[in-house]
C-alpha cells in the first residue's frame, strides 16, 4: 500500500524546493587514515541458499559447520555468521536490490557511502563486479542520486580497466588532456553567460559551476593514476571470456581472483560482487544438473532438487572460501594480511528463494580484524527494543573503517557488540 | 497579543539590501494590516500557520522570490468565498471588496506573468537533441540519474538540476557521440584465423533445451526464447565482425511420420541475455536434416564481433509459448504422449501436478511410480474425457509440462541430434575467380537467350532489370572490395533480318545490382560500374577486362546498351520506333491485323506464322480491315511486336553474345556499409574543405554546427573560441578533425546547449522556436522554425498560430502527449503497479491496453480538435480485447486497438471512467477515496488542497469487511479542522468509489475468505458513491460527477490549461501567468472550446511569450 503522505507529495501538492545536491568535502567526510579496517568487499548471491543448510543449528562458536559452509571450515575464525537479520523490507526478485540499501530504491548503498569515504585515495573509488550479463532486477550498488552502477561482468574488461595496456593509456590520456581544454571553453561560455542572466538565473548556473569543477577534479585524478605505471602483475587471463550463463561458476573464480590483484595493488578499496543466477543448467564435477538453476531455487521442498540447489550454493561458498584465503595469504601495502584489513561482507538478498521471500537472509561477515568464531542466532520472533535490523550490522562496518555514521535506512544502532 | 516579525533575510543579510531596497520592500498598508488583524491571523499568524500559511508581516520583501505566493492563495480564498471560515465573522462586502483591489493591483504589479528559470534539456529532450543536432539516433545509458518532477512534471526549470554525476555522464556520453561522428584513428589489427571445436558438451543448456545423451545433444522444443528452445556454444564468440566457416553435425533422432528437421542457424549477441527470442535474431542459415546417421553440413555464414550461433529446431515436436493456442495445442501433446506410452499415462495420472513439479524433477516422480513393481495401465483410457480433462489441467501448468514432456521426448524422439560444431574464422577475404558461362546467367522474359552454343544472346535494352540485364546466378561479393570483371563477346548478326545491322560501335554495360532488387525496377537506379566498347563486325571472340568495386552482397549484371530493341526512357514498354522495321512492312502489317491476338500461338511459333503470312497470297493487302495502324501505346499490340522482334532479332541478329564472364577477386578490399555510412556522417558534417584554410574550414563546421546545437545563430565570438580550440589542437600535433572531435564534445557540455531560455522579458524569436518546438514535439526547432526566427517572422500571431498547428498536426506531436499525459494522469505510474492476484491475473496486455487507450483517446481530442467537454464525457473511446473485459463491453476484436462508439453520460468513457487514471489513483490492492478525491482536485478541478497536517494517521481501511470507508472517514465531518479540506476532498473521491483498483465497475466491496486452500471472494458490504460537492450538486455516482463538469467545463478548462502552461513554460505559475490562464479559457470558449484551439491560444499568450 502506498503510504499517504507519500501519494500526495507524487501527485504535486507538495511545494517543497528539492535540495541541491551537496558535495561533502573530502574532510568532511574524514578520509580515515587510523581506521582498524581499510577495505571493503560486499558480494550478494542473486538466487540465495537454502538457508536450512545454509545456518548451523547451533548458535554461538562451538556450533556445527553447515552442510553448505563446510568447505569453510579451516577459516572459522576468521568469519562470523549472523541468523535473522534482514530489512523488513519488501519481498520477491524485484526487492533483491534492496540488500545494500535497506530501504527502496532510490537510495544510496552502503558500499558507496564507503567509498566516498576511503575511495580517494585510490585509483578506483570503488568497483562493480559480477559474472556475464545478469537478468536486470540484479542490482547491487546505487549513488547517492539513487542511481544504479552498472557492473562489469567480463574479466577481460575488468583486467584492462584495472592493468591498462599503454595504447589504451595513450587514447585516455588523449581524452583526459583534451577534456580539460573542452571543460575551459564551456566554462568560459557559462561565465559569459552569467553576465547576461537574471539574479535567479544566476544562482542556478551556480549548479553548472560547482558540477563542471567536480568533473574537472575528477579528471585531475584520473590523470595522475594515469601517469603512474600500471601494476605490473603476473596473472594469466583465460583467453576466452566466460560468458555464457552456464560457465558463470567459472567467470566467478576468474572474478575473485581478479578481485584479489585489485586489492593487493591496492587500485581500489570497495569492491561489491554481484554473484548472478537464472535459468542456467550447470554441470558439477562433471554431472549435469537436471534443472536451470532458478528453478532449482523454487525447489518447493523437493528433496532432490534441494540437494542439487545446494550443490550450486556449495560451488559459490567453495570460491569465496578460496578467495577468503588467497585474501589472508596475500599482504597489503603496510605488509599485514589483506583479509585483517579488509572487511568481506558475504550473503543475500534474499532470504527463501522458494517463496521469494526477503527475509532472514544469509550473512557472513569475514576479515576486518574482528572477533570471529561464533554464528550470532538474532531472535527475530520475539524482537525487543535492542533486536538489530541487518541496517545495523552495516553501520558498525561503516563504524570500523572509521566514519562516523549513525545511522542509515532508518535504523540507528550498530551491531559493534558482536563484533568487537 | 501578537508579536510579529521581520522578515528573515533582513536580519540576517543585511549587506544584499542595497540599491531595490526602496521598492523591494513594501510595507502593507494601513487598511491591510487591519483586514489581516481583523479577519486572518487568528489562524494564520507567524505561530499558528494553519495550512502552513503566514500572513503574519506588516510589508513584503518582493527579493524574495516566493513572495507572492501566500498572497496569490490569499486573493483566491478571499475571492471564492472559502476564506474566512463561514463559521469565523465575515467581512463586510465592501471590506472584502477592498481589500480584493488592492490585492490584484499588487499581485499584477509585483507577480506579472513570467519568470521562467534556466531550463536544463530533460532526459527525454537531451535525447532528442542529440540525435536531431547530429543526425544519430541516440539513447541516453541507463547511467544517466533520473530528473526530478516538479509540480508534477519533469521538465521544470526549478526542479532540473545539474549535479556532479549528471554532468559527469554528459561529459562521458559527449566522447562516445563524438566518435560517431569522427572515429578515433585506430590501426587495424591482423586477426589470425582460428578453429573452434564445440562438442556436445560445450552448448550453454538453460532449462530442457537440450539434454546430454548417448555422446550427442539432443533438442526436442521450439519455444521461442532461446533459454526454452535453443542451445548456443559457451565458449565461442566472433572476435571480429567477418566470415566464418560453420561445420555442423547433425541427425534426425527416430523421425515419425516422415518428420525432417529444419534447424535455422542464428547470430546471437549475448548481451541480449537468455531471453531474447530466437524468432528476433538474424538468420544465417537453414538446413534440413533427412539422415539418421550424421552428416555435415557445411555452411559460410556472417558474424559481426561478440556475436555467437544459435541452434534452433524450428519444427520440433514440443513448444511452450505463451500464445493463444497453447493449452490445446499443449493438451493435444500430452494426450499424443499417453497414447504411445499408456502405462507412463497411467504413472502420469497418479503422480499428478506437484507444486514445483517441471522438468526432471516431474519426470523421475512419474517414473518411480511407473517402475514400481506391479504398476500396469490398466483403467487407463487414453481417449476417455476423464484422461483429456486430466491432460488438460496439466497442460495449464504451461512450461513446466512442456519440459517434463521434453523429458520423454528425449527418449523417444523426434528430436535432432548435434554431433559437433565447428567454427572457423575470421576467413580472410580470399581472392577468388568465378567463371561465368551462357547457362549460369539468370535472366527475365525479353533480355536474350541461351544459344546453341551455350552462350547467352542479349537482344534487347529496355529501361527496366526485366528485358534488359543479364547477371550470374550464382555469385555475389562475400566482402566489399575492388573486384576484376572480364568478359568475352561475340556480336551476332546474319543480315537477314528486319533489323538493320550495327554500323556504329556496341555498348556493352555493368551494372551493380543488388541481389534483392526488383526485376521491375529501372534500370537507372542501379549503380553503373563500367561500359565496353565492342566493334559490331569483328565475329570472332572480343575480350574486355575492367576493375570495378563491389560492396558485399552485391553482383553484376551486364546489359546491351544500345539495342535496336528498346524502351522510351522512363517506359515499361518497347519503344513504338523500335518496331518499326516490322510495323512498317506492309506484309508483316496485314499479317498482324488478321492474326490479331493471336492466343493459341506460342511465342516462336507465332512469329513462324506471322512471316509465313506475310509470305503466303492469303493477304488481300487492299482490305482496309488490315491496313488499320496498331496502337502501340497499349500492352497487346506491343507485346505482340516485341514478341516479333525479340525472335526475329534472336534467329538473324543483330546481337550480341556473351561466351563467358569472369570474376576475380576481391583485389583489394573497400569499405563495407557500416564503414560507409560512418564514413558519410563525418562527411556531411565536415562538409568540403574546398580548398581553405584550416581556420576557415573549422569556423564554416562550427559555424552551421554551433548554431544547430545552441538553437540560433551562434556569434562570432561564440564561433572563434571552438575554432580557437581546434587550431590549437592541430598545432600539437592532431589531426584537424581530432580538434573538431573535441569541439563537439565541448558543445555537448556547453551551458548554451543544455539550458534554454537565457533571454530576460519577451521571448525572442529563437527562444520562442525552442519553447513552442520543446513543448509540441520535444525536440529542438526544425528548419521552418529557425528560418521564420531568422526573419523575425516566428512572434507574428498569424505565423505562430499556424506552425503550432503545424506542430499539432505532426508525428512528433506524440511526444508531447506521451510525456504530458503521462505525467498529468499519472499514466507513468502504471507500471509499477502490481495488481493483487485476487483481484484479477493481470498481465502486460492489459497494462498495454489501458495506456493505448487513454493515449489514443487523447491524441484523437488533440488531432480533431474535440471540445474539451469529450475529455470528461465523450461518445467514442479505443478498445481492444483486454480493456474490453474490464468494462465488460460486449467486443468482437482481437488485440488491435479500435476506435468505438460508446454513449454520454454512461460510466466509462472519458478520463473519469478510463482503467488508466482509475488503477494511477489506486495502488493496485484497494481504493482509497481520500487519496482519489486529493488526485481530482489537484488534477481535474484545479482546486488543490494542502498537504495533510503531520500529526494525523492516515486512515487504514478495514480489508475485513466490517466497516465500511465511508464509516471511518465520518469523523472528516465531525471535526471542523478536518472538514475544511475534507468536505472539499471526499465527495468527489467517493463519486469514483465504484471503480475498482483497475477501473472495473463494481457494487460491493470484495471480501476473501480461504476456503481450505483456495482463495474464495465473496460480495462484501455495497458501493457508497454519493456525496455533495461545495455547491449543493448532489451526486450520486460518478456520471453526476462527469455531468456536473460538462456543465462547468470552464473548472475543468482552466486545471488543464494551468497544467499545459506549466509544462509549456516550465515553471510554478505566476499571478499573471493565472490572470492570462483566465483570458485564455474565455478567448477559447469564444471559439467553441476546441482542444487544438487551446494550444493555439496558450502559445498566442503573454505567459507562454515571456520567460
């Protein structure tokens, strides 16, 4: 249902001005240079787990690994589980995209608010992965504008972004150069314009100016990664990129690897992973599966077809694994393990995808330096004032790379007990 | 007591009060201040603000540029008797009467019509612009952030903000547009051939595509979507656009019934994703598969970069699309299955349907049940009704029935069998020479001939392909490039004929043809490549030889261009002259007129009989009956000659013979269409250099591309700095066209591109041309536009009026009353509106339907300029079979959208009764007449309410039943607070209670109630439509409603003349800009109220003419 206020602010009685949108400055914001944790990883699996075999059936750190996470075994203490939380929000594939925004969207993600937090220091702000071309409700991270960032699903193309060749140097650099004469003369148009216009007319060009500034810093910035030498690494990209759905288990290794380099050469410090599904029929260790993989997650409590869901949430848990310990085997620039450093955010948007419900979602949290061990069982059947809301869970890590948030979709308290 | 303040910006920014300050800020007068004290701010003082309205100062800052505001509503209370409370003391008339004069005086003085703010190009008209600037069709990224509506439209100046990231995406969109028109240079790169083995495991399955077994893949459905019915290598994609070579194998698995697959091949970009339907990709090939055992099939095909190939088995034995033929069509399937194999009927009919049940799953459930020991089909009758209704309800499982029956079919066919696939490519463009001889020559009906020497003999050299060319059958250019073209030739002339022989040289012709032109297309608009020269009495073997260049899927013809036997130009007939040797023989005459028509003879044979007649004594050449003169301007008698000619000209000549054709190539390789027609848009904007310098070049380019962009004449000085820009560029070293690549991605992000309307007061003419052009049709001026500008023509009321009728009349008028309507009706909406499942099993057809209607419906009021009255109550609305059930009309069509007549004064029809508006104001589960009742009056009645105080819950309807609405919002009566809006709000808002959330009629409310496991409605408590609007109109239901606006058309004309100004001038309406709307209604209603005279008017108005 549409609430009121909402509707007759939709239909125009409203008369409130809309806000300019704010640029925060870089110290406003607080580039946090002393913060515990540097980096941030968020992945979501489109289609879920079977979440039954997804939660151990015993909380707090002596519980039993689950069917589904036990090729995570050897890292237990370098992850904790978290059972009932969600948003309360809204059910089905459409609200999938709700997971990093707590609320609808429009809205901002809390990935990007990290990375207008920590991503200045890097090449990248931050970077959107997933794996070939995902069905279009799969969407992950949003701007503060609310508007959706596209990710990229081909490792070719995020190995060229990441390690550009020197020709395709050479033609941003081109643009880069000359985009800054462009943005001159425009802006010399806009002045000599401003001249001319009314009082009013003035005030909104001054839109026009502090927008092509930003543009021009971002182009500054760009252009002094540019300068520096591309990360030198030693990685042998498939020849073939692929693409195809059912290779999508495949595209997901190459990912997290690529992930891993981008990490080490520190080019950007948010990544969010967008780990898709549809129809698609995989074969596993050689066997192929007998439905497409959407249909296995409508598994209407069909034992066989839960089996062979699981097989499928299996393969994703035994990549991430992978990527969790090549995380903690490699070193970040001050020479501590990148998983200490980094905090890897790792579950759902959705909660059941048998009834499409968006609720109870599976959650990991890995790295970061936090207290690990332990899978924190919320009640959420018999919440209390002091029942958190996976929204809190998101302002401690915002907490932990040192900004100092409050709140966000509307809740406003923090999950740092279990935690820290 | 009160205590009142100053305004704001005075106490804190002291420093802006400068120069204005005198006549900026006005103090009340004295009379003023009293009426307020006296009648006004008990409520609306600087602490109450009841509505959220102040009128609590003793003079106005007129800097502010809201200050109006309050003021305006002041004078319309005031003015329509609502204000004071008639339960609060009244002025007395002349009071009211006073204070009203120096209300208006002020507000006409202060609040003028006007005041539009810089108006960025919204999405929609950024689009536009680019594309009509350029001549591209562009689309803006999905990057691209959303605009902001407001007063409930997105292309005001106030809410169309630049942000960051917005200006980041022009920034990054103008680069990619720029390289459209001038591509970046870039050396092409060798692309070394490669094979690609696809075996039968290496397909991307979704669903039951295809299924492993026995060492093939193995297909049995023809769904459409490619995720439902075709497989595709996963790991094959063309690395470069060219040509492939594709190996496949393939067999025909346990064909019934003389069934032969037909396997189409298609290209396939993957970016379209699993669901693109396979019926919407190019074809590349078809082959049938007639053998059991594998066989190859070997096939050229053409790839462009990223593309990949689809398997499709067109005929295969199962489908599930959705179309109407389905459940029969997937019924008849099932019963067919049970019929071969009644045990798995018998299996089938105990397993049932399970929820989820599909594919695999289904089947091995079904098979348990069959294997288990002592399981037999007795009972089971495949032709028995139980065992068709039984087939029947799984068939309403749709696909998951189809793919559980795939599961049998992989077993027991037909299906088509893929052994392997091979991919070899990019081909290079391999130089080859094809021989032409006399019997591999298509031609048509009067060309020529195949001799017995198996040459071919051209005869004739008429103005159409048909009687004139002659081509190979079987060659086309597989790339475009420089190609070389022999020919031998022997003429061909006895000296016995009718016809003169040559004398003067021959002309041999070539032509490029492309293969899908018509055989009855001239001649002319064919691409002459080459003519040879021939000497007409050297009867031994000429060769010639010439280089000419052939795009791909081209072929040549060759055509004897100076036959005796012609056409007039422009003709399809033979020229009456070039029968003249025959028509004019007496003999040959008189034989003509005796055989006349002549049908029982064949073509040769009646040239036999002709010239034997002619021979013979049979003719009595005095017999006037034969000497009458032919009229060769009709078909028979030219046809009859032409048939005379060509035999004669084909047994005696003259003529000439093509031995053979050779072809060799290509030589060299030329640009192939795409590249062309890239290579043409960088020509036309560029235009000729013609010798200049490079400044002069680049201010001509800038000149004509700078003015298109900024919508006039760009100044000199404008002009010098992009030409500034480009010579600087060229002097370090880039090409001059990289300078006007980056000149072009400067003017993308230029303020004089992306604003409009930077000109104070009266619009000049170039403003007026993008004002009316952007409101009628979303786009930028045309040329006629800009032209009447240039001449200062446009602003005379005369031109105006006609090009807004122009504009009315034009395609692009769509625009406009998409956007408009979508935004004023809330039609944008709908969309996102999930109906409940309760309610209906809504779809996108019925979604498609409710929109065309009110569109067309709309677009007709528009076109034919209806009154404005047909908005609320028309005799006439569009339908189709969706729309037509939710209003229960009795319709005979199909999904075609028609025009039908509806009676007035009924319940649906107009915009008060369309499903559109009805489901836009509900949410899709229930109706809530508040909510309604707001919607009428901000949008139909023009008498928008504030928003509701804070403080007060909205009111929750009761789903069970118990209580009706109308019960709960009773205390909207009782508290006087309440009342002020909602005696406004709730009467009409009730009137359209008998629209359900997606505009059916109904009587009762619904009540569900589980009925075990099924969902059971049942008729809740009744309608209660009736109310009383403010005047004492009592209405009943809706059609009171629509008869009380019909009769009060101006309320209706004055809400939708404000809408359309604001859309037209972008900005939140002035005192003015209210008086103006006034004088537009009246001057309309004057004219008989038509919808297209109201544009006319609003566009002929002070407030659309200035800023």
């Amino acid at each position: 249902m549409i609430d009121r206020r909402q509707f007759l602010k939709s239909v125009g009685v409203g008369l409130a001005l809309p806000a300019l949108e704010s640029v925060p400055s870089a110290s406003a914001m607080g580039a946090p240079v002393n913060a515990p944790v540097k980096r941030l990883v968020a992945i979501g699996t489109f289609l879920g787990f079977h979440t039954p075999s997804w939660f151990p059936k015993e909380a707090g750190s002596d519980y039993t690994m689950s069917p589904v996470l036990e090729s995570l075994d050897d890292m237990r203490d370098q992850f904790s589980l978290f059972s009932g939380l969600d948003h309360r929000g809204a059910n089905g594939h459409k609200n999938w995209k709700n997971y990093l925004t707590g609320v609808g969207t429009p809205s901002v993600s809390f990935d990007q608010l990290v990375a207008k937090a920590v991503g200045s220091a890097t090449r990248f702000e931050s970077l959107q992965v997933t794996c070939g071309t995902p069905p279009a409700a799969a969407q992950m991270s949003f701007t503060k504008q609310g508007v959706f960032l596209p990710s990229i699903g081909r490792p070719s193309v995020l190995y060229s972004k990441l390690f550009s060749s020197e020709s395709d140097k050479a033609r941003m650099g081109y643009l880069l150069d000359s985009g800054g004469s462009a943005l001159d003369l425009v802006m010399d148009e806009a002045k000599s314009l401003q001249r001319r216009v009314t009082a009013r007319d003035r005030e909104k060009l001054g839109e026009y100016f502090s927008s092509i500034r930003d543009v021009e810093q971002q182009l500054q910035k760009q252009r002094q990664w540019l300068d520096k030498p591309s990360p030198k690494i030693d990685y042998p990209l498939p020849e073939f990129d692929p693409m195809a759905p059912d290779l999508s288990l495949e595209c997901e290794s190459i990912m997290y690897d690529l992930m891993t380099l981008a990490l080490e050469t520190d080019s950007t410090r948010v990544i969010s992973f967008l780990v898709p599904g549809a129809g698609q029929v995989f074969s596993i260790n050689g066997k192929l599966l007998s439905a497409g993989y959407h249909g296995l997650s409508h598994h209407g409590n069909d034992q066989d077809k839960i089996a062979e869901y699981n097989k499928v949430g299996t393969e994703h848990v035994r990549r991430f694994g992978k990527f969790l310990r090549q995380l903690s085997e490699r070193r970040d620039p001050d020479g501590k393990p990148l998983l200490d450093t980094t905090a890897v955010l790792y579950g759902s948007g959705m909660g059941n995808a048998n009834t499409h419900n968006n609720s109870r979602l599976p959650v990991l949290v890995a790295g970061g330096g936090f207290k690990h061990g332990s899978h924190h069982a919320i009640d959420r059947d018999n919440p209390s004032a002091t029942t958190p809301l996976l929204g809190d869970l998101y302002i401690s890590l915002m907490q932990s790379m040192g900004m100092e948030t409050g709140q966000f979709a509307g809740v406003n308290r923090n999950m740092n007990d279990y935690l820290l | 007591m009160r205590w009142r303040t100053i305004c704001g910006i005075l106490a804190t920014v002291p420093a802006l009060v400068k120069a204005n300050e005198e006549t900026a800020i006005v103090p009340l007068p004295e009379h003023a201040d009293k009426f307020l004290i006296e009648y006004c701010l008990n409520c609306h003082d600087e602490e109450e603000q009841k509505g959220g309205m102040n009128l609590d100062m003793m003079e106005i800052d007129w800097r502010d540029p809201d200050a109006a505001t309050p003021w305006i509503l002041a004078y319309e209370m005031l003015e329509g008797g609502e204000m004071p409370p008639k339960k609060k003391q009244q002025p007395s008339e002349i009071e009211r009467h006073v204070m009203l004069q120096w209300l208006d005086e002020m507000l006409t003085e202060r609040d003028p019509p006007g005041g539009t703010v810089l108006r960025r190009l919204n999405r929609a008209e950024y689009e536009n612009s680019v594309s009509d600037i350029l001549g591209l069709r562009f689309k803006a990224p999905d990057s691209f952030p959303a605009d902001l509506e407001f007063h409930g439209f997105d292309n005001v100046g106030a809410g169309l903000v630049i942000s960051p990231p917005l200006m980041a995406q022009y920034f990054e969109v103008a680069t990619a547009v720029a390289d459209q028109i001038i591509p970046p240079a870039g050396e092409a790169a060798e692309v070394p051939v490669e094979t690609a083995h696809v075996g039968p495991d290496d397909f991307t399955l979704n669903f039951t595509t295809g299924h492993p077994i026995d060492g093939v893949l193995r297909m049995v459905s023809s769904s459409d979507p490619l995720a439902r019915g075709s497989v595709w290598p996963n790991r094959f994609e063309a690395r470069v656009t060219g040509l492939y070579t594709v190996k496949l194998d393939l067999s025909s698995y346990r064909p019934v019934g003389g069934h032969v697959p037909q396997v189409k091949l298609l290209a396939f970009p993957p970016q379209l994703g699993s669901f693109a339907a396979a019926s919407g990709l190019r074809e590349l090939a078809r082959v049938h598969v007639d053998e059991q055992s594998a066989q190859t099939y070997e096939l050229e095909v053409d790839l462009q970069k990223g593309e990949t190939l689809v398997i499709h088995y067109e005929n295969a034995a199962l489908n599930s699309d959705g179309d109407d033929g389905q459940l029969e069509r997937n019924t008849a399937d099932l019963l067919h299955i049970f019929r071969e194999d009644p045990l798995l009927g018998a299996a089938w009919k105990v397993a049932g349907y399970q929820r989820s049940d599909r594919g695999w799953s289904w089947w091995n459930r079904i098979q348990q049940i069959k294997n288990a020991p002592g399981f037999t089909a007795e009972g089971f009758d495949p032709e028995s009704e139980e065992v068709a209704e039984f087939a029947r309800r799984m068939a309403r499982t749709k696909v998951n029935l189809v793919e559980t029956m795939c599961c049998y079919r992989f077993f027991k066919g037909p299906g088509l069998d893929v052994h392997a696939m091979t991919v070899t490519g990019p081909l290079p463009a391999e130089r080859r020479l094809v021989e032409v001889v006399g019997n591999e020559f298509t031609s048509v009906d009067f060309t020529g001939t195949l001799t017995a020497e198996q040459n071919y003999r051209l005869i004739s050299s008429r103005d159409l392909v048909a009687g004139s060319l002659v081509w190979p059958s079987r060659f086309e250019a597989k790339v475009s490039g420089v190609y070389a073209v022999g020919v031998d030739l022997v003429p061909f002339d006895t000296g016995n004929a009718f016809f003169e022989s040559r004398e003067e040289h021959g002309l041999l012709e070539v032509y490029a043809r492309e293969s899908s032109a018509e055989l009855y297309e001239p001649v002319d608009t064919m691409r002459k490549l080459a003519e040879f020269r021939f000497d007409p009495k050297r009867f031994n073997t000429q060769e010639y030889l010439t280089e000419v260049e052939l795009v791909k899927g081209e072929t040549i013809g060759f055509r004897w261009g100076n036959s005796p036997l012609y056409s007039d130009e422009g003709s399809r007939l033979f020229s009456a002259k070039s029968f003249a040797p025959l028509s004019e023989n007496r003999r040959i005459h008189a034989a003509y007129q005796r055989l006349g028509r002549a049908k029982e003879f064949a073509a040769a044979d009646y040239y036999d009989e002709v010239m034997r007649l002619a021979q013979s004594d049979e003719l009595d050449l005095d017999d006037p009956a034969l000497d009458k003169a032919p009229n060769f301007e009709t078909g028979p008698a030219n046809g009859l000659f032409a048939r005379l000619a060509r035999q004669d000209l084909i047994r005696h000549g003259p003529a000439v013979d093509i031995v053979k054709a050779t072809i060799d190539g290509p030589l060299r390789l030329v640009e192939d269409n795409e590249m062309k027609a890239q290579r043409l848009r960088t020509e036309k904007f560029m235009g000729e250099r013609q010798g200049r310098t490079d400044r002069e070049y680049a201010t001509a380019i800038l000149q004509r591309f700078l003015s298109k962009a900024f919508r006039r004449p760009a100044t000199s000085e404008q002009v010098a700095k992009y030409v500034a820009i480009v010579i600087e560029h060229t002097a370090d070293g880039r090409r001059f066209k990289d300078g006007v690549h980056l000149a072009i991605r400067a003017a993308l992000c230029s303020p004089q591109f992306l604003y409009r309307g930077s000109e104070e007061g009266v619009l000049d003419d170039y403003d007026l041309a993008s004002r009316l052009s952007y409101f009628l049709s979303g786009s930028p001026p045309d040329e006629k536009l800009l032209a009447l500008a240039a001449k200062g023509e446009l602003s005379e009321p005369h031109r105006l009026a006609a090009e807004t009728r122009r504009l009315i009349s034009s395609n692009r008028v769509n625009r406009f009353l998409d956007s408009f309507t979508g935004q004023w009706l809330d039609l944008r909406l709908l969309p996102e509106i999930m109906p409940d499942s309760r309610l209906i099993n809504w779809n996108d057809n019925y979604l498609k339907a409710i929109t065309a209607e009110t569109q067309l419906f709309i677009a007709e009021i528009l076109r034919e300029n209806h009154p404005l009255k047909t908005f609320i109550d028309p005799d006439f609305t569009y339908l189709n079979s969706f729309n037509a059930r939710l209003y229960g009309h009795d319709f005979k069509g199909d999904r075609t959208m028609e025009r039908v007549p509806l009676e007035r004064g009924g319940r649906h029809g107009g915009i008060l009764g369309q499903a559109s508006v009805m489901m836009a104001t509900a949410n899709g589960v229930d109706t809530q007449p508040v909510l309604r009742g707001v919607w009428l009056l901000e949008n139909i009645l023009g008498d928008p309410v504030p928003e509701p105080p804070a403080n007060i819950p909205a009111v929750e309807p009761d789903t069970s039943g118990a209580t009706s609405i109308r019960e709960l919002l009773t205390r909207h009566q009782a508290d006087p607070g309440c009342a002020s809006c909602h005696s406004k709000i709730d009467p009409p808002g009730f009137a359209l209670e008998n629209f359900d959330p997606i505009g059916r009629w109904r009587t009762s409310y619904p009540i569900y109630e589980m009925k075990g496991e099924k969902v059971v409605k049942r008729d809740g408590l009744a309608v209660d439509a009736t109310g009383q609007l403010a005047d004492g109109t009592q209405l009943e239901n809706v059609t009171d409603l629509k008869r009380y606006l019909v009769e009060n058309i101006d309320v209706f004309a004055k809400c939708l003349t404000e809408k359309l100004m604001i859309y037209a001038t972008g900005r939140e309406l002035s005192y003015g800009d209210r008086k103006e709307i006034e004088a537009i209604v009246a001057r309309t209603k004057a004219q008989g109220n038509g919808f297209a005279d109201l544009i006319v008017e609003l566009v002929l108005s002070d407030s659309f003419l200035t800023k």
